[in-house]
C-alpha cells in the first residue's frame, strides 16, 4: 500500500523527478515519504512523516540537486508508526545501500533476531529495515546489488515490491524486485524508471514494463531492463503501450480529483461501453476472447469477488445478471470469501471486480476460485495488473486514471461494464430476444446527457444545499430497494470514508426490523427512490420514516416519493437496469460537498489508502 519510484537520468534533478513520480503515488498512502540519492560518492536519505510536502521542504535547499540516481517512496505504516525514523528508505549499518518498499516481510522477526545476533544494530521498527541490512551484507560480501538482492529475497518470506540503491554501483543501476505488490519499470528517451503505478512513468515514457511476481530487474541508463527470476534465470518481458493521457494523473481546473472524477462519469460511460455496442444485432462485443456464445452458455453460476466500492458494483451486476441472463449469482466479500470453503465448479464464472487489480483479498478469492476449478473473469480498470494478468477473461474498464482515494468513476465503469456482461450473457443464452438486446443497447446511449445534466450547477447546487443543511447531523441511514440497495450501500460508505460521520446503507425493507429505532430529527434518511417496480413499497417505506420524525431526502426519478421528502435530488427517468448509475451521482456529491464544508482532506481521507495490497 505504499508507493516506491526510482530513476537514473541522463541529466542532474532526479530529485524532482523522485518528487514528481511520489506525488503521483501519494494515493497509495501518505503518512510518510523519503529519497535516497547518490550524491557526491555517497548516499544521501532525506525522510519525513507527515505529508510529501513535509519532504519537499527538507529538500528545499537543493544540496541534492546535482544527483542522477534515485528511489523513492510513500508510505501507509504496517510495522511502526509513521516517523521519520520508520519513513523509508532504509540503510544496511554502514551505508551501502538504501531500499524502498511495499509490501510486508512476513518472516522479518526471525531475520531480525539473527541480523542482531550477528551484531547488527537497527535503526528502525520497520521490516524493511531487515532487507536493508541483507542486502547490505551481500553487498559487503563482493556481490553486485543484482545479486545481493537476489540472494537476500531468497529469504524472504512475505510479499513485496523493492527498489535499491548501492554505492558500489554509483548509481550507475538500480535493481528492484516484485512479488505481490505492483511494479513496472520502462526505458524513456532521458532515462530509465520504476514505480509502483504506470501514472508515475507515462510522463517520461508510454512503453512500460509490468513486472511479474518473483522478477527481479535490473536498471541501466541506455538499455532496456534487464529481467530475470529470483534463482537468475533470464525472462523477456516486452514492453506495452500504455495509452493513458499524462493529463489524466492531474486534477485541471478542479479543486480535488474526487470532484474531477465525479464530473468525469459521463465521457467514463462513452469509453467503457460505447465501442462495444453492437446496436443492430442487440449485443456487446468485448473485442477480446472468454465471451463467446458457447464458453457463455457453459456457464450455469456466478461468483462475485470484490471489497468496498467494487464490491457495491457486485451487487448490481447480481441484479443485472440474474434479471438479463436469468444466471444465479452469490456475491461474496473477497475477504470473507477466501476464508469459507465455497462450492464451485467447472461451470462457475468468478466474477473478480476491481479498480486497481491489485487488492490482497480480491486476488486471493480469485486464486481460490481457480483452484476450486472455477472460470474466472476480472472487471478491472488497470491493464497490466496482477488481476487482469491472473483472470482467464478480463473485461477492461475505461475509467482512467482513479487518483482520489474515495471511488467513483471506477464504480460507474465497473456498474456500465456489469451491465455490457449481463447483456451479452443473456444474448449468449438466449434468454433476451434481439428486439430486447437492442433496447438495452439503445438504453445506454440515452445515459450520458442524463449524467450530465446531475453534474450541471442546478443539480450540483441543490446538492451543495443538501449537504449544508444536514452538515450537523448525528447520523445518516441510506435506504434502496431492489437495483439501488447497493447504491444506498455505496452512497453510505462514500458520505463516512471522506465526511468521517456515521452512516448506514439498509435495504429500505428491512429498516423496519431494527434501525427504525434509530430515527429521530437529528438522523437523516437518504431514500433512493426510482420509477419503476418497487417505487411503490418505496414510498411506504418512506412513510415509516416520516411518522417517526425523521428528516427525508429523496434522491430519485419518482415524484410522488419527491412530494413527500423534506429535501430532494430529482434524477431523470432511465430504464430500471440502469438507474444506479445516475442515483450514484447526487449521492458522491453529497458526500463531496458535506466533506469540503466540514474542510475535510478529501483526496486523502485518513486512515486509509487507495490500493490495499495488503490482507
Ligand atoms: C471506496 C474504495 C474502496 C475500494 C476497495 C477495493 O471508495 O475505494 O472501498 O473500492 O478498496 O479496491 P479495488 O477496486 O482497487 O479492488
């Protein structure tokens, strides 16, 4: 879950360079942050807790500004709490050699214990420090960092992306490491690079390299890495274009990329479906293989696999899948699921939906699947991760880059990506006609405009309105029913990750068996309320609220649901299947607008980080 960067360029200023690409990671956590350089026949370490800019002052002095050579790193704290003892990089005792990494030394206690007996003296609570000192030791020893690193993660137990740095080599290489954790690393025009995210190397170069785990590469100015296994075996791993826009990591005229990314939805809808649509024939083509008619008709069960946001898109592809493709579907935590003994077979689908494609849990409730025989499949809005790289089948959403910490674009990529599968699994099955295919298909291309128009000032200005007047009170419950439970599930986890107050996501049904007890006028109920099917049992649901003093808004396309809020949101008509995706909107404004009231962090909400690539 933290971030790590290295370079050797051509020119002097790898420390913007290391700054530049850490800013780019700080989503991944930001407790802390650290470069080493070589500098001047040594290594030079500036590390800070708190927030990056905290180190950038430290650097303001330019003493580092002459270095080439670097690594770099943002930390979410696992062993120690964030210091500038514990921020990285770490050193072996006598300074040869300096390391970042991601990840967790499962077996660094034993290590440490026989490093201390040894006589070595830490400096650090962290595991880190632990492969500092062996690859120090290594280093000391006569081998070349290449080798020194390979023989010390031999050792290790555990999981991890590195990247170190030797004296001996003068910055002439940097060598890093992967398993678990992401890692890529490319050969630019000025330079040579590595980071945990492509976001930090497209500035420098589009053709980047996606580590695989137990690779080791090794970094040189003027040539491709060079690659290999722990045990030394050669491995090639060819570059791919990565056609992200630099642009894309930035937050423009906006005052958080939260809010960048809430507005983005819209062109996120276009790039994720629109190509893929296949109006004539009623259908959706995925352009890649695992979605043919007959590997689709082989399916008989799908098993959802995801954690937070990811997982709220699970619900509504539930929805989607069983009401189009008439496929039962189990939705399950990854967390919870890899932890049970499911029953899956030769013709179950593991649906594994994420943005990152690198969440611990979500790849391990993929692993099991596939070795309990399962199929697997992966909606995943980054190419080149670990889950699109595992996954038999992976349908990519065009989210771009997602940088705010709280999920949004990914979510609607993830719901439109759903509904593309429900679609082309109910065509493939035979269970929509051709006249129901190209309804839905239609359908989708009606949504943009409506997602525009909840992101035009009337709409975002009633919002902001919401959000004022309920800014003071004690507790929120959000209530859906059918398709749009998951979305008061996701607007509750959206209002506490970045306001910090409580809130609860509840079946509007189910409030009456015992959160009814908890409204009174300081509690707001947030009721999604759409035309459609249960709009009805909605409404009554809503005057269960009402009796009991409680204050009601309604986010929603149905006025007589409207009619009897205190506040209201109206969302236009769509087709039911699709309705999420526009009553999402006003919900992650909401949450917006209430946490910029209260001036609250909102990229980088505490506690937590964007990737969590720990269990
Ligand atoms: C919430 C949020 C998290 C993620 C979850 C899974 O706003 O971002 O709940 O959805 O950590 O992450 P991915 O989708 O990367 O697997």
């Amino acid at each position: 879950m933290c971030g790590i960067v290295g370079a050797i360029q051509r020119d002097a200023g790898v420390v913007q360079t290391l700054l530049e690409g850490l800013r780019l990671l700080e989503y991944r956590g930001y407790d802390s942050a650290g470069v080493a350089v070589l500098d001047a026949g040594a290594i030079a370490i500036r590390r800070k807790a708190g927030r990056l800019e905290r180190l950038e002052l430290a650097l303001t002095d330019g003493a580092l500004s002459a270095a080439r050579a670097g690594i770099g790193h943002t930390r979410w704290a696992t062993h120690g709490p964030p210091s500038d003892e514990n921020a990285h990089p770490h050193t072996d005792a006598e300074g040869r050699v300096a390391l970042v990494h991601n990840g967790i030394v499962e077996n660094w206690a034993e290590l440490r214990a026989e490093l201390e007996a040894s006589g070595v003296r830490f400096a650090s609570d962290t595991d880190t420090e632990v492969l500092a000192h062996l690859v120090g030791r290594e280093v000391a020893r006569g081998s070349s960092l290449f080798d020194a690193v390979r023989a010390s993660l031999a050792r290790v137990r555990g999981y991890y992306a590195i990247a170190a740095l030797s004296l001996e080599e003068q910055g002439a290489r940097l060598v890093c490491a992967r398993s678990g954790p992401p890692l890529a690393v490319a050969a630019g025009p000025d330079g040579v690079y590595l980071a945990s995210d492509v976001l930090a190397l497209i500035a420098h170069t589009r053709d980047v390299v996606f580590l695989e785990d137990g690779d080791v590469a090794e970094l040189e100015l003027g040539r491709a890495p060079r690659v290999t296994r722990i045990d030394g075996t050669p491995v090639e791993r060819p570059a791919r274009r990565v056609e992200w826009d630099p642009e894309a990591a930035g937050k423009g005229s906006f005052p958080h990329f939260m809010l960048k990314e809430i507005h983005e939805q819209p062109d996120v809808l276009a790039r994720t479906a629109f190509d893929r649509l296949r109006l004539e024939s009623g259908d959706v083509d995925f352009g890649v293989p695992g979605f043919s008619d007959a590997e689709l008709r082989a399916i008989d069960r799908v098993q959802v696999v995801a954690c937070g946001t990811a997982l709220h898109a699970g619900w509504i592809a539930r929805y989607l899948i069983e009401g189009l493709a008439r496929v039962p579907v189990d939705v399950d935590y990854a967390s919870e699921f890899r932890y049970r003994e499911p029953v899956l077979s030769a013709s179950t689908l593991a649906l594994a939906i994420s943005q990152s494609g690198e969440t611990a849990d979500t790849l391990a409730a993929l692993r099991l699947a596939r070795s309990l025989g399962a199929r697997t499949t992966a909606i995943c809005n980054v190419l080149g991760s670990t889950l699109v790289r595992e996954a038999q089948a992976t349908i990519l959403t065009q989210a771009g880059p997602e940088i705010g910490v709280a999920s949004t674009k990914a979510f609607v990529a993830q719901c439109v990506a759903a509904y593309l599968f429900a679609v082309r699994l109910g065509r493939a099955r035979g269970v929509l006609s051709l006249q129901q295919g190209r309804e839905l298909v239609s359908d989708l291309r009606l949504l943009r405009p409506q997602m525009e128009s909840l992101l035009g000032e009337r709409a975002v200005s009633e919002v902001r309105a919401i959000a004022r007047q309920n800014q003071s009170q004690r507790g929120f419950l959000f209530l859906g029913r059918g398709i749009n439970y998951p979305i008061a599930l996701e607007g509750a986890l959206k209002l506490k990750e970045i306001s910090y107050v409580h809130a609860e996501g509840y079946p509007a049904g189910e409030m009456k068996h015992g959160p009814i007890a908890l409204i009174d006028p300081e509690m707001s109920i947030l009721v999604v309320a759409s035309r459609g099917p249960l709009a009805e049992k909605v409404r009554s649901n809503l005057e269960q609220v009402r009796a009991r003093g409680g204050h009601v808004i309604v986010i929603g396309s149905d006025e007589e649901s409207i009619a009897k809020s205190d506040e209201h949101v109206r969302v236009p008509v769509c087709s039911e299947w699709l309705s999420p995706i526009l009553n999402v909107i006003p919900l992650q404004l909401v949450a917006y607008h209430m946490a910029d009231l209260k001036g609250l962090d909102i990229d980088k909400p505490r506690n937590l980080a964007k990737s969590v690539t720990v269990e």
